[in-house]
C-alpha cells in the first residue's frame, strides 16, 4: 500500500485530467498564458493559451531561452502570496503562485505572456530585440499581438489565482488526510482480517508442525462415524526419544525432531490423509478409504525416511499402530483404542531393540566427525593399556565405556564449525567445549553406562586445572578421566590432524612427558610411556 505521507507529488492528490480543464477555462477568460510545473520547473499540465511569441521569437534566442529559465525559477518559488515579476526578455507581466500542502512545495501555478499597457513602447521593443539578437521589425509585431492589461488588472488576476491555488492546497491537504486515514482503516482491517485467518487456522492447527491438532482430529472423528464411511484406517503413532532430546539437547533440537518428522508425514501421505498432533509426541492419522495394507505401507514409507535423516542430534525413530473399520458395526472409537493400544505395544518393543548411544555414534561416523576405524583401534589401545595398569574386571570395563563414549557430545557441534580451518571465536569455542557434558548426559540414560558419566564428564580437564568444562585439578579429576585424556593426547597427536603434522610415536611420548602435571597426571604418563616402549599403535 502507497504511503502518502512520506513522499506524495501533485499527482498523488489531484485529477490532473481535471486541473487541466480549469487552468484552460481560466486562462481563456482572463486572456492569460497558464500552465502548473513542478518545483524543478517540468510541466505537470499541458500549457494554456500560450502565445507564438515566447515560444517562436524569444525561445528562438540563446539569451532569451535562459532568461525564460530564471524567471521561472524566481516566480515558481514557494510564497504565502502571488509573486509578480516583469520578464527579462520582454517585460511582459508574469506571475506565479504557490500550492503547499502542509509545509511541502508541490507544485506552483504560473501565469503570463500579457503585455503591460502602462509603459511599453516601440523604442523598448527595440532594445529588448537588439539585447536578444532578433530583428525588431519581427520581435514588434508578434509582441504586438499579446493580451494587453495594467499592472493592476494583472495583480487582481494573480490575487484570484492565489486564492484558487490556496484552495487547492487546503483542499490537498484535506485529501491528503482523507487518504492516511483511509490507509490506517486499511491496514487495520488487513491485520484484523490476519488475525482472524490465524485464530481461524490455530483453532484447527498445530502451529509447530502446521498439522492438523487435537480438536479437529476429534471432530473430523465424529464426522467420519456420522457419515458411516469405511474402510477407515486410523494410525496412532508416538515420536520416540522426544523427552531425551529435549532433557540433553534442548527443546529447540526437540522442535527440530518434531518437524522433521511431521514434514515425512506430510511427504509421503496422501492428500485425503488427515494428518493430527494430538499431543506433545503423539501424532493421529486418519485415512479415509483406506484399509489396513494402505496404512502399513505408509507407515513404512516414514520410517524407511526418518533412517535416511542425517539432521537431527538423536536419528528421528517413530512407533506405531494401526486398526482399521472395515464395516459399520464396529465405531471408530474402538478403531482407535485398539490401534492407541498396538502402538504401546510397539513402543516397548522399539525401546527395548534401540540404543540411542549406537545411533548417536553412527551419525558421528557418517558426519566424519569421528573414524570408527580409529575408534576401535583407540579402544584396544585403551583395553590394553587398563591391563598394564592392572584394573581389575569392573575398571577395565568402565575405562572402556569412557574412552567410546566420551565424545558422543559432538553430536551438538554443527558440520560446518566442526571442519572449520579459521581459528574459532570464544563462542565458538564455548560450544566445542559443552560437548562433554552432553556426553555425560547421554551416558546417563541407560543403567549400563550410568556408573562412568563422570569420568566421561571430565576427560578435557587437565591435570593444572587449566581444562574444561569444570576447571577441576589433579587428583580431584576422576582416575579413568586422567587415563584416557593421556590415551586421548596420544592418539591425538601420532593421527592425521587438520593443523600441524602427524607426530612420530617418539615425538608423542616426548610431549606427553613435556606435559607432565600440567596437561597429564605425571604418575600415569610415566606408566604410559613404560607401557608404550613395547605397543604398536
């Protein structure tokens, strides 16, 4: 919509077509040249009973054009009253007059090419026609020809002008105030109208995924049964992992998570599909027409979809059930029960059958984040360096546990910070640097890996108390987290690295050692290197 208010002209506020049929009938009447310009001078109106003579004989001079120039100026420029000026090439009477609408020069009304009966003669014709370079005799006759008047007379016709551009201006601004309102009117009924389509969607909508929501799965329900339709399938499906992915990650990656799988659902579905969320992780689908296989090949589709999805922190994994009416006899509210009910069952399967900490680890694998083949030749290392050390059974089994999962947190780290070869910002160093405690979080999720979420906590921390995330310091920092930052320096250091070389096994043992009690338990360092002197990596 045009803002009149900021930058508005002439012909934003006037019918030009109309202006141009009154300044013609005044300028016959009064036997004046009239024409409306712009402040820079370009004609907004086509000119009106204008003479040969300026244009034929005084444009046709260098001088003259020039002189036609700064009259124009000088009479177009704004003033409260008409202003009344001789021109420069022939003393004709001209005036100009105004039109300001509130406080802004929009244009100005000009008027002229009258002889003045009071004081012209031959001998100034003359001399006008000498200064301009044009013959006399020419320049005599045609100025000859012009509407003669008093400058009295005159000045009553630039009074009246005044008072009509004067009534153009106030009539502008009236205009001008009529159309900011109208605006304002428009706007707000546009946003009304906006609001009203929102409360209109949002009453049927979930307005993070945009699926349909809670009460329009229910009444479409009812509609369904009233109308005796069948085969109906319905779905009952239930987002697996949300509440973990918003307790370690964040409910924004739970957001993601939710999306991801909402849109697959839309993707795949048909257009007759009727899509709900109908609840925090619980998505309805109900599909009209549609018998049993119908549903459970859709269901595949999704599925076969969410294992594809590299995005997301944890890997989208959904549950379902499904039960279809196949006659009349039996109503949809048992449908759904007995699908809500499949669907459980199915749950507890899939809980039972996944492992998020593998799932995690694959998307590390597939993003390059981590080497599965360095991985494991990590974790002999560290199994084999537990047995030096004499662990016994448990130890041993957790040292193991610490050194695969403590960079599970990485999962958080975006691909193209990860790879990033620029030195990294203090922000960006802060979100390498929480990949630990979401490590320790994951490790607490399942009774198997609970016992080792400190340690996993607490492998960056260095010996001085200059690591991360909790600045803890010698033996404060957890046995099996100084065993594997050593293993991790190692390993570190004699592998492919994005900055600096590769560093020999001498070269590796020599900076573990340099870095004694600093980086590195001393006491385990020493017993490390011991242990190096007869280990290949």
């Amino acid at each position: 919509m045009e803002d009149y208010t900021k930058d508005y002209t002439f012909y934003d506020l006037f019918d030009i077509e109309e202006i141009q049929r009154i300044q013609d009938e005044v300028a016959y009447t009064l036997h004046v040249g009239s024409v409306i310009v712009e402040p820079d001078g370009t004609p907004i109106t086509r000119p009106s009973n204008f003479c040969s003579f300026c244009y034929d004989i005084i444009r046709s001079s260098s001088i003259g054009c020039e002189n036609c120039k700064k009259s124009d100026r000088y009479l177009g420029r704004p003033c409260e009253g008409p202003i009344i000026s001789p021109c420069l090439s022939a003393n004709l009477l001209d005036a100009g007059c105004s039109i300001i609408v509130n406080g802004k020069h929009i244009a100005s009304w000009m008027l002229g090419q009258v002889r003045n009966a009071d004081n012209q003669s031959d001998e100034d014709n003359a001399e006008y026609a000498n200064a301009l370079g044009i013959d006399p005799e020419i320049y005599s006759r045609e100025y000859k020809k012009l509407p003669s008047m008093t400058i009295e007379e005159f000045r009553h016709i630039a009074n009246l002008i005044f008072i009509i551009t004067s009534q153009l201006s106030k009539l502008a601004a009236h205009n001008l105030q009529l159309t900011e309102e109208l605006d304002r009117r428009t706007v707000l009924e546009e946003k009304l109208q906006q609001e009203h389509v929102r409360l209109s969607y949002s009453s049927s909508h979930d307005m993070l995924t945009h699926v349909y929501n809670r009460a329009y799965f229910d009444a479409k329900l009812a509609e369904l049964e009233e109308a005796k339709i069948h085969p109906v399938s319905i779905i009952v499906s239930d987002v697996n992992n949300l509440k973990l992915t918003n307790d370690v990650f964040g409910h924004k990656h739970g957001d993601t998570l939710l999306t991801t799988i909402s849109d697959i659902m839309k993707k795949v579905a048909k257009e007759e599909y009727i899509i709900c969320r109908c609840g925090g992780d619980e998505f309805n689908i109900i599909l009209p027409g549609a018998g049993y296989n119908e549903a459970k090949e859709y269901c595949r589709k999704i599925k076969e979809l969410c294992a594809e999805d590299k995005d997301n922190v944890i890997p989208p994994s959904i549950s379902f059930g499904i039960d279809t009416k196949i006659s009349e006899k039996k109503p949809l509210s048992s449908v759904l029960r007995a699908a809500d009910a499949l669907m459980y069952k199915n749950k507890q399967a899939d809980k039972i059958a996944s492992n998020v900490l593998i799932d995690i680890q694959r998307v590390l694998y597939d993003k390059g984040f981590l080497s599965e083949e360095l991985t494991e030749r990590t974790l002999i290392l560290a199994n084999s360096f537990g047995i030096f050390l004499n662990l016994d059974d448990d130890m041993l089994k957790d040292l193991n546990l610490v050194t695969e999962l403590q960079d599970l947190g990485m999962i958080v780290v975006p691909e193209e910070l990860y790879f990033k070869r620029d030195p990294l910002t203090s922000e960006e160093f802060d979100i390498i640097r929480s990949h630990p405690a979401i490590s320790s979080r994951l490790a607490r999720l399942y009774d198997s890996t609970l016992a080792v979420a400190i340690p996993v906590l607490h492998c960056h921390e260095n010996y001085d108390g200059s690591g991360y995330p909790t600045r803890l310091a010698g033996n404060n920092i957890p046995y099996l987290s100084r065993v594997v930052s050593i293993i991790n320096g190692y390993v570190a250091m004699v592998s492919q690295r994005p900055y600096g070389r590769e560093l020999t096994h001498e070269e590796a043992l020599y900076e573990i050692r340099v870095n004694e009690n600093t980086q590195f338990d001393g006491e385990i360092a020493e017993r490390f290197i011991e242990f190096m002197q007869n280990y290949t990596f």
